[in-house]
C-alpha cells in the first residue's frame, strides 16, 4: 500500500489525519444510531473552538449528522466587511454539499454560555432547501438543549420549482 493509500484508509477510518497531516479530516465514521442529541451536541462544541469571531466575540459551532452516519462541523466565519461573514450552520452545509453529500438527519448548534443559540432564519431556509424534515437541536441561553423540526421553525419555507437533477 502506498503511504498516500495508507493515510486515506486512516482518515476513512478514524475521521482524523494523524498528528501533523493536512488538512484534517472532517468526518467521523459512526454509525447514525450512536449519536444521541448530547454527543451531536460535543461535535458541534468541538466545532466551536475553531470559530472565528473577532468582532463580535459569539462564537458558534453546528455539527451536521449525514445520512450515511457521518458528521460534518462548521464554526461561524467572521470577516471585517461584516456581511461576508458566514453562520457555522451554513458552513457545514457547504462543506457538505462539496463533499458530494446533500442527505442530512440533524443538526446540532451551539454558542456555549454566550447565549441562545437558535438557527437565524437564513440557516434555516437553507437547511430546508437539502432537508425539509431536520431535526435540530440547539443550545439555549440556559444551557439546555432544545429539540424541534425544522418545518416549526420555517413554516411555508420558499421552494422554487427544480429543473432537472443537479
Ligand atoms: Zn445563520
């Protein structure tokens, strides 16, 4: 096997890279039934540590359960001309998506004690467009974590028409 193959099969097996590799993986290879709302949560709190929020300081973190068991994180990326910052939800959609994936089960957000951290209304269209029935958990400003459906929080969600597969 080639060191190249070797460290694929590692990445596919363990989710990471080993100590050193670039870029690290952003996977874990576990199956869906093993993920309870409190893990998914730790996945989205291991996201928030790479959050970059220098100017509003609320760093967030969302972990994304695929359909096939996977889980994909995103952190919020903040930048100095403040509309091209970028929610950790939608981070990990597009990570997702270019990745090939578009089924997903459940998100799980968090801002950690700075507050609530309920999906803004423009994660929760686009989460709608890969995945009308997500669940979603957050953490809320008292530390509990709250359950709901995705179509609670974006009743008469827009939908346009698709015009072929892709
Ligand atoms: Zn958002």
């Amino acid at each position: 096997m080639t060191r190249s193959a070797a460290l694929a099969r590692r990445i596919r097996d363990t989710g990471h890279a080993g100590r050193g590799a670039e870029p690290r993986a952003w996977t874990s290879g576990r199956a869906v039934r093993a993920w309870s709302a409190v893990e998914l949560m730790g996945e989205a709190e291991r996201a928030r540590t790479e959050a970059y929020a220098p100017y509003s300081r609320f760093r967030v973190g969302a972990a994304l359960l695929l359909s096939d068991g996977r889980v994909v994180r995103g952190c919020n990326v903040e930048n100095a001309s403040f509309g091209l910052s970028i929610c950790a939800q939608r981070n990990a959609v597009w990570k997702a998506v270019s990745e090939g994936v578009r089924e997903f089960v459940a998100v799980a957000v968090t801002a950690g004690r700075a507050g609530d951290a309920s999906p803004c209304g423009a994660c929760r269209q686009v989460l709608h467009e890969f995945a009308p029935g997500l669940t979603v958990y957050w953490r809320d400003a008292r530390g509990r974590i709250v359950r709901r459906r995705l179509g609670a929080l974006l009743e008469h969600a827009f939908t346009l028409k698709r015009r072929g597969s892709s």
